[in-house]
C-alpha cells in the first residue's frame, strides 16, 4: 500500500479546508454553536438555515453540502430517533479554526439557534 | 376517537365526530359547542377562585394539563386531537401533551396521536394569538416532531376564512369536509372496485403514525398535462402550503372506462423527487374525471411562517412600547453590560466571535 508521509497529510487537510465553501463553513459553525449550547442540530434545521441565509434552496443541495464534510470526517451524521443529527468532528473543528483564523468567510445567524436561545 | 381541546378544537372535533370528547377550561365556552360526547371541564384554580377561561394565557391551559395529565395522555393513545395555537386551552394543555410525549422513550405504532392544529392568520388576528403560536411552534411542537412521538400533524390556517369573509361555522364545515375526504381513502379501496395498487385501514394507520407534517389536497387530474403543475395549483389553501415532501400517498379515482394507467405518470413525478408513494387506483363510476386524492408528508414547519409569526408579533410590542412612552410611563434604569451587548448584537448580525467559537471547540474536547 502507499505510504502517505505527516508532510503530505498536512498538505491535504490543507487542501481540503481550503477547498470548503461558504455552506460548509456555516454548518461546521452552526455545528459547533449548537453542541456548544448543548442543542441538537439536525438536517432540517440545517435546509431551513441554509435557506434563510440563501446559500441554497434545496435539500439536494443541503444533503450534498453535509454529505461532502461527513465524507471529509469534519461531521459525524448521527441517526437519534427520527433525525439526523449533526456534530463537529475533531478534524472539523481544526477545519473551522483554520478557515475562522484566515477569515476566510463570516458567520450568518442561524434562525434555528437563536430561537432555541430565547 | 376525537378529541377537540379549547373552543376552535372543540367545534371541529364535534362537526367531525358525533362522539368526540370536548375540553375545555370554560364551561360557558363549552356549553357554545354543539354536538359530540362526553365533555371536560378542565378546572383550573387561584387564589382568587375558580377560573373561567384561560384569557388567552398558555400557563393556565398548562395548569389544566398538570390537573389530567394521566388521564389524557391514555385518552390520546391512538386517537385524534384538534386545537388551535392562539387560544390559551388548546396551545397550554398540548404544550404540555406533546413535552410529555417528547420525553417518551418509544411511542408504538398503534398508540401515535394525530393532530389537527388550527393556526391563527398572523395578519389579521389577536397579538396573543400570534405569540402564544410562535411559541408553541418553536417549543413543544418541534421537540414533539424531533422525538418521533407524535402521527401525522395537519397545520389548517384561517389565512382563508379572513380574506374570504367565510363565517366560522361555514369554515369548520369546509374544514371537516375536506379532512373527511382525505380519512375515507380506505374506505372507498374497500368499497370500490380496485384497479391497480391498494391502501387498506393498515396502509392508512401506518401512514397516518408517520411523526411528520400532512398536506393533503385533491384535483380533477388530466393526464395530458405535468402532474407537478396541476399539483402545485391545487395545493389545499385550507391548509398551510408543504415543503418537499418526504413521503406520500395517493389515491387515483377513475370513472368507468377511464384510462387506469394514468397513475404512472404520478409514480413517475415522485420518483423524480426521490419518493415512493404508497398509492392506489379505484374506479368510481359516480365521476365523469379523474380524480385524485393526494398526502404529503413533510418535515417541520417552514422557518419563515416562524419568521412571519415573529416579525408581525414584534411590530405589535414595538406599537405597544411606543404607546407606553408616549403616555409619559417612568421607565426603571436598567444596568447594562456594554460587552455583553456588543456580543449580543454581533451574534444577532451573525459576526463570527472568534475566541467564542475556539472556546466551545476546546471545553467540548475538540480541539
């Protein structure tokens, strides 16, 4: 089998957070904000965020958007009960520090959240 | 069994079944009612005394809840409830139905509860009765949906009643019609010859437990034409409009010597939006078209009708502030934390904060 050296590795985290898009961001960042405040974030509430902040409008898209991270192990999909649920990985969050430190994208509300909190 | 909670879920349990059992907190309010079963005066006590009506106030329909808690959620094991979110009887007693359920490790099958749930017009009706839903749609009724525990939820909306005029009696009848002619589907596979598929009382039951939102709508179908487009134009404007669908079901109705076939093209629309619908095809020698019978099963209620209930209930407190300052009201000086402000409004603006964020991915062990 191919060996991969650390040099390498790096280079491909790189890569692929530099590859992210501004859905991906948001749904590590929203991720982060709902687990931190001990919320469950689902798919749901992920189409209906994604669309109040119009990055897209169909769950096509929203699926293909988490699908892509969880695929990359920046999300874990979680079945609980009837809903998908989302949580950051530990590779996800490097992901997120990386792109919150380069500035790369600002965060927008989630609806979802802020209803939660009041 | 139908259970009608409040005075709006009353009237339509009662038009829908002679048998229904009505709640209520009021007794005045109740006696208004007429037709069906038994009926429950939910007493609900102050210090002042015995209350006679919930004045709109969730806490008291939630006070009724905790009174009966046991007894009603072994009435509502299997059966219907209807009740309206403005009102405080309907929206506190199930708040509290549907927390409890939220926090049911497994509801059976056989035992989900369907709810039909009346929803003010934010446009034109009371400002409680856009607050008291806003509420209970971001609270009970999401975790309620999120556990899985409820059946089916059908959201019926007064956006019609007001810009028609429609009086209300003439509404609930419209509204129990067009219920009535979604809950006959397994009864006419029954009684109708069949021509293709079938949906049995099992089929119905199981579809009816699905713990998702229910648009369901009919047409005169003409095969010439797209499906999708006839469906868009004849979305049930008694209800809320539905998001894509998630599962479906639908029932295709042809007159004597009508084309049987014509349901491929249905399978075929949902197959392009990845659903396979449980469906059949009767035939109906009563009808000259053919007619179609259509359920969506959608997830959760679209954010912007939250959006909608928020923004017009916040005109009504900014209308309210402004009234008490301009009758010269002396306000208390609040103490405020100018960071805690400067956070506050940032996160409302979406700003990332950057140590926040860093800070949360380090306590949850992630970084």
């Amino acid at each position: 089998m191919a060996q991969v050296n650390d040099e390498e590795l790096g280079k491909l985290f790189n890569e692929q957070v530099e590859r992210l898009q501004e859905g991906q961001f948001l749904v590590l960042y929203w991720a982060t904000l709902a687990e931190g405040a001990k919320i469950n974030y689902n798919i749901t509430n992920l189409f209906d965020d994604l669309k109040s902040a119009r990055v897209t409008r169909t769950k096509q898209t929203v699926m293909g958007i988490a699908q892509a991270l969880e695929n990359l192990c920046f999300i874990d999909l979680r079945e609980e009960k009837n809903r998908k649920n989302i949580y950051i990985t530990r590779y996800g969050a490097k992901a997120l520090e990386t792109i919150i430190k380069q500035k790369r994208y600002t965060g927008k509300k989630s609806a979802f959240l802020e209803a939660q909190e009041k | 069994m139908t259970i009608g909670i409040g005075g709006a879920g009353s009237k339509i349990a009662a038009k829908l079944d002679k048998n229904a059992v009505l709640i209520n907190v009021s007794e005045v309010e109740m006696n208004k009612v007429q037709g069906g079963g038994r009926r429950i005066l939910a007493r609900v006590t102050s210090e002042h005394g015995q209350f006679k009506g919930s004045m709109k106030s969730r806490q008291i329909g939630n006070d009724a809840y905790l009174a009966m808690s046991r007894e009603l959620l072994e009435m509502i094991r299997g059966n219907s409830v209807f009740f309206s979110t403005g009102g405080g009887t309907g929206n506190g007693i199930v708040s509290g139905i549907m927390t409890d359920l939220s926090k049911m490790d497994n509801v059976p099958i056989a035992e989900k509860t369907f709810f039909g749930v009346i929803l003010p017009y934010a446009k034109l009706e009371t400002n409680e009765f856009v607050i008291n839903t806003t509420e209970f749609l971001t609270g009970p009724l999401t975790e309620a949906i999120d556990s899985g525990n409820t059946g089916n939820i059908v959201l019926f909306s007064n956006k019609r009643k007001f810009e028609e005029e429609i009086g209300e009696d003439d509404y609930n009848t419209m509204l129990v019609q067009s219920l009535r002619e979604f809950l006959s589907i397994p009864e006419k596979n029954e009684k109708n010859k069949l021509l293709d598929g079938h949906i049995d009382q099992e089929d119905f039951s199981l579809f009816l437990s699905k713990s998702y939102f229910n648009h369901f709508t009919f047409l005169d179908y003409d095969p010439a034409k797209p499906f999708e487009e006839q469906l868009q134009a004849n979305y049930n404007d008694l209800l809320l409009p539905p998001e894509s669908p998630i599962e479906a079901m639908f029932l295709v109705e042809v007159p004597k010597g009508g084309d049987a076939t014509a349901f491929y093209k249905i399978i075929n629309y949902f197959d392009s939006i990845k659903v396979s619908p449980v469906y059949s095809v009767i035939e109906n020698t009563d009808l000259q078209k053919i007619r179609v019978t259509v359920a969506l099963l959608y997830s959760r209620k679209p954010m912007e009708l939250v959006d909608d209930f928020n923004r017009i209930s916040e005109d009504h407190v900014h209308a309210k502030v402004q009234k008490s300052v301009e009758q010269y009201v002396r306000l208390n000086t609040l103490k405020v934390n100018l960071e805690d402000e400067a956070k506050k409004v940032a996160r409302s603006r979406g700003d990332v904060d950057e140590d926040n964020i860093l800070e949360t991915l380090r306590r949850l062990g992630k970084l």
